[in-house]
C-alpha cells in the first residue's frame, strides 16, 4: 500500500519501493513517468540471496538511501562487517542508483552483484485499479551497448547497466557485476533508467525553481522541518505543459495524478502565494491556454471553463470513460478568478494580471451563461454524457454528496462551498475591473450580493447542535444535510454574515467534525460516515488548511489555532510529508493518524497547505495594490521568526513573539504593515 512505501519524486518522474529499496512487481511499486510505468521491478541480490534491510532515509523530495547487510559475506562474527548503500535519485527523465557494497572485514570479498530489472509500460490507471500489469501487447526489450531499450508508441526506456554483464529474459533483464573488494575498503557500481515520451502532454519544467524554502524559528519545533519538507515536494511537483513549456505549475499528486488538475493545480499555487506570484502566474496562463471555446458534452467544455484534467490518452475505468483532456469540474472556473484576484493582491506584475483579464471576463461570463444550467442562481453540475465524473466538486467520488440519513443526492447538484467561489470570484472580478478601467464592474457586485440572498435563504439547516450551511442542493432543490467540511471554504468568501461565519467556526470544531488530528470531511454523527471512506469521514490536509485560513481571515483565532495544532500534530506523525487524505479516527481514540490505503503521497494540496499553516499562524493578508500588509498573528505555536517569504518579488521577514505581539519586520517596496490588535 502506498503508505508503506518510498517515494522518490523529480516530477514528471517518481519511484516507489519497499522500505527495503526492492522495487517488485506488486501494488503501486515502480518508476512512473506522468502516466506509464516505465520501472516495474528492480530487485538486488548478491550470489542469488537479497541482502537484510537495516534503514532506509530520505535525502529530500527526490532522493533516499537504503542500508542493508550481507550476512553471507565477511567476517565469521555476529556483527555485520559487509553491507550496501543503495542511494537513489530520481530525476525528471528517470533514475540513477548507485550501489556501494562496503567491506569492513579483516578479508577480501569475491562476490556478484545481481540486478533484476523489467519495464512494463501500463497506464497507471490499470495499476490504481489493480487491473492485470500486463499491456494488451507486452513490449520485449532489445539489448544495447550497456544495457537494454524498451520501446512502444513514441515512448522509449534506455537501461544502462556500466561494467555489468546481461542477460535478457522475458520482459526484463539480468544485470549481473562480478565483483572483488579488498578488505576494509568499499566499491560503487551504478545503474540508470531514463526516458523519451514523444507524446506526453506534460513535460518537466525547463525553468529553475521560483521559491524558496522558508527559514523559521518557533518554539514549536514541529513546524520548521513540517514547512521545509512540504515546500521541498511541492518545488519536485513543478511541471509543464509540453505546448507551454516556459509556464510551470504543479502537478496535482504522486504518483496517480502527475499532471495538470485544474482545481488541484490552483489551490496549491494559492496556498503558495507567500512564496512568491511566479508559480499562481504559470498556472494562470498554462489553464487560460487551454481554456473552453465550445460546447463538447463528450469532454464537457464550454466557453469560458477551466479544464479540470489533462492526461496523454483516454482513461477507461468501469463506467467512466475521461478524454485527454477533459472539462468535468465545476469549481475550477470561479476558482481561477480567485487566484488571479489574490496573486494580484500578493503582488504579481500588473502587465502580467492585465493580459490576463479577457480570459478573467470569459471565465466570469461562463458562470451566468453555462454554470447554472437550471436557471435557479446556483451552480449546478450533471454528467450530461453519462461516462464522466459524477461528482465535479473537490469531493469528486460517487457517494460524496450525502444527507444526513445516508441516502446519496440526485444530481445534478449544487454545492455549498462553489455558490462562496462564485460569491469571491464576482466580487474579486468586479474589483480587478474597476483597478483596470474595464465595464460590468457592478454587474458583478449585483451577481455576488443576489447569490448572498439566495444562498442564505436556501442553503442553511438546523440539527441539535444549531444552524449550519448544507453540504448540496439536489435535483430537487432539497437541502442535502449531511454536516460536511464543505462549510469550511465559506469562510474566506465573504458570503457568510458576521453571525453565520461565527456558527460555522463553532461548528467546525465541534468533535463531531474536528479528529484531533484535522477537520473531518463529514461529521461523526452522520449516517454515511466512516473515517476511512475517501470522502465521508476522512480527514484531508488542504481542506483543513483552507477552513484554518478561512477561520483566520474571519476573526475566529482561537477555533483556526486548534485545528493548525490537530494538522501540525498530523505533519509531525507522517514526518512532514502529509498525504493526500488520512483516517478520521478520534485523536483521543487513536494517538497518531491512520493512512489511507491509496493516499498520494506527495500531494500538491497537502504540502501546500504547510505554507498556509505558516501563514495562518502570522495572520498573514497583503494587499500590495492598498500597499498594505495585515498581520493578525496567533499563539498557536508561540514565538515565530520567518525569513524568505515573497511578497510583490521582494523579501518578507517577520518576527512575533510568545503573546502574537510584532517584534521586527522587513518588508519591500515601501510596504506598510497593520497589525489589527496591536499598532
């Protein structure tokens, strides 16, 4: 399962093994590239036998080093005197190992080095769904000068194997390396893979990393390596399109979805944002290019839409059938306007924000025209071809979108958290019209405060803990009112009164919502939860993150900073690299999180949302066109000095002490920083 595993990532490119190093032809082991596995197994033996596994330690996002020992050889004593590094790197085209046996014994050692390796070119669809690993036309491999080539449809995988002696066999080969290492003395021998995909739709980006890693003091000692390993996977997830390849964004997830997700690729460059406008700007223009024109059900484009996925071929699964590059989401559209408002805010250059703006006003535009189909003033989403997603919010599996009984809703569906996106991306739309000296600035501010009025005279619910937002509006325009984390993204849009954003922050940590741990997608004491179910109880990092910034934002420190600790407690047990989702099992039941099986690990989301922690924890709001900084800082995690944060291009540095009390700072560009409690 892929919680059990290593994973070395250099995107499009990543490596998942044992914990031993072994990579075997089982489960989600490989070496991927974008959608193929181009590495099915890579297993080291020495005289025939594998050596014992002592530890394994990662070297940053790309890169780990196994240790183990080779009780057959060296000196007769109960101590190991003979064992191998194996350090592996994954890079943007492939890998390199280098494999040392050290001889720490009193005698020489003769021994051979073998590599069984193979390449088995599945879709990675197939191995997520446990389907047969073998292509309806296994490829053979052909020898070369020192090593073997793999080819099939514009894709070809070149082994090298220096100084080894081959043999091929079936589908894979046998690499084998006589080797004598004279006492007290080590050897290094090495291999490689790499790749050529003449047809992939995303390629590595050319460009050098545009962010840095934050330097943080804290008294909590959590947060510094919590901060520094997310933004380490979240730089190795930078991608682009092979039509774009100046423009980077980041690919939604290792190692199901290494490549453009609309929603995904967004609120990851959102979160971002405080460590610069260069990834929010290349995600802008890569979705923008490929922005709908035409009105396709089959790949459900429309004039105006955000493209929600990008893949190098069909998928085909059970009853869903997805083209390369497919439409299905309704929240990507009025999110991109979010976006491009807030890197605007965080200081993106303005030429850069103005030519994007007749994209801005399309994607505006396809929420009246196209984003309500029913007329009814919500967005609303339906499979109209009946082979796509069924569900088109974040929460995209088919029994997400619950009532409280259990009972699944009847699309098409209108969900709580899209009427907040489109309520911010009319106001923020309106607002870059106005900046810009472009028309239908208030026709937008008249469409948000009309989708205020309709929201809170519809959408909102009783239990016997009080008021609170359903989850959806059905087919029938009823209610769907199983208690969901979707509430949490309602905080930072604005569309919520003083009262009701206070009722939904009491809500959200509610211990039928929060695990301890984070913000559970569906509350406890609803009839479809359970903690391991994808959408229905699990606990998500990203969507904990947005409700902790959107607590912030709101005024509502106290319920943010008790959420913040539950995920820092949670990026502490996962050693910084939080998944995609885990289990919403009770912290008090259960003192660490439970993994979900299939979690992606890296994910883009979930590493950003350590940068959203940080900003959280620092109240952290700039306006760069105001020339205004806020700065509402918590306690949470006691005193906080930040250095290597971006705002406008230009250094941001902050210090807080142990009471949320500003100590220093410097900031760029004449920048004026508020503090709304202390001046």
């Amino acid at each position: 399962m892929l919680h059990h595993l290593v994973t070395c990532l250099a995107a499009p490119c990543t490596v998942l093994s044992g914990p031993d190093g072994q990579v075997r032809s089982t489960g989600a082991q490989g070496g991927f590239v974008a959608d193929l596995r181009v590495l099915s197994e890579a297993v080291i033996r020495f005289d025939g036998a594998e050596p014992d596994p002592v530890a394994t330690s990662m070297v940053g996002a790309g890169a780990a080093e196994f240790l183990s020992v080779v009780r057959s050889l060296g000196d007769p004593t109960p101590d190991p005197t003979v064992w191998l590094r194996r350090r592996r790197r994954a890079e943007v085209a492939g890998l390199l190992e280098n494999l040392t046996v050290v001889n720490r014994s009193g005698r020489e050692i003769s021994t051979t080095l073998g590599l069984r390796v193979a390449a088995d070119l599945v879709e990675i669809e197939r191995v997520k769904a446990g389907l047969p690993d073998q292509p309806a036309s296994p490829v053979t491999p052909a020898a070369t000068r020192d090593g073997m080539r793999y080819a099939s449809a514009g894709v070809e995988v070149l082994f090298g194997f220096p100084g080894a002696r081959m043999d091929l066999a079936g589908h894979g080969a046998l690499a084998e390396w006589p080797i004598v290492v004279p006492a007290r003395s080590e050897l290094t021998v090495s291999w490689s893979l790499s790749v050529t995909d003449r047809g992939a739709a995303v390629i590595p980006t050319p460009a050098a990393a545009t962010a840095s890693i934050p330097r943080i003091s804290a008294d909590d000692r959590r947060l510094a390596p919590f901060v520094a390993t997310s933004v380490a996977d979240l730089l190795a997830l930078r991608m682009s399109l092979a039509a774009q390849p100046a423009e980077e964004f980041v690919a939604a997830g290792s190692p199901w979805y290494l490549t453009l997700f609309g929603r995904d690729s967004i609120w990851a460059a959102r979160m971002a944002l405080p460590l610069g406008t260069e990834l929010a700007a290349g995600t802008l223009r890569t979705l923008a290019a490929l922005q709908g024109s035409v009105i396709n059900l089959e790949t459900d484009e429309q004039p105006g839409k955000i493209l929600h996925e990008l893949r190098r071929s069909t998928t085909t699964l059970a009853h869903t059938v997805l083209p390369p590059v497919y439409y299905g989401t309704v929240d990507a559209t009025p999110l991109w306007v979010c976006l491009l408002a807030d890197a605007w805010r965080w200081g993106m250059p303005t030429d850069e924000v103005r030519a994007l703006l007749p994209a801005m006003q399309r994607a505006l535009a396809w929420m009246v025209d196209h984003g309500d189909a029913d007329g009814d003033g919500f967005l609303d989403y339906h499979d109209d071809f009946g082979r796509g997603l069924a569900n088109q919010g974040w929460k995209d599996s088919d029994d997400s979108v619950r009532f409280a009984d259990g009972t699944i809703a009847v699309g098409p569906v209108a969900l709580a958290e899209v009427q907040g996106y489109a309520y911010e991306a009319a106001r923020a739309g309106a607002e870059l019209l106005d900046a810009f000296g472009l028309p239908d600035a208030d026709r937008w501010r008249r469409f948000a405060d009309e989708m205020a009025e309709r929201f809170r005279a519809t959408f909102w619910v009783s239990d016997e803990l009080g008021a609170y937002p359903a989850l959806a509006l059905d087919r029938d325009k009823r209610p769907v009112d199983a208690p969901a984390s979707n509430m949490g993204h309602l905080l930072a849009t604005g569309i919520l009164s003083d009262e009701e954003a206070e009722r939904v922050a009491d809500r959200l940590v509610d211990p039928s919502m929060s695990s301890g741990f984070g913000l559970r997608t569906m509350a406890s004491n609803a009839a479809g939860y359970s903690p391991l179910s994808y959408h229905c109880g699990s606990v998500w990092p990203h969507d904990t993150a947005i409700a902790i910034h959107g607590l912030i934002k709101a005024g509502f420190g106290e319920q943010a900073t008790e959420l913040a600790r539950g995920l820092l407690a949670a990026g502490a047990a996962f050693e910084g690299r939080l998944p995609e989702l885990f289990g919403g099992f009770a912290a008090a039941d259960l003192p660490v999180p439970v993994p979900y099986p299939a979690s992606c690990r890296p994910q883009a989301w979930a590493a950003a949302s350590a940068v959203v922690m940080l900003q959280a924890f620092l109240g952290l709001e700039p306006d760069v066109p105001a020339g205004v900084i806020r700065l509402r800082p918590t306690t949470a995690v006691g005193a906080l000095s930040v250095t290597g944060l971006r705002v406008a291009g230009a250094p941001f540095d902050v210090s807080i002490d142990s009471s949320g009390a500003l100590v220093s700072f410097a900031a760029g560009h004449g920048l004026t920083i508020h503090d709304r409690r202390r001046v």
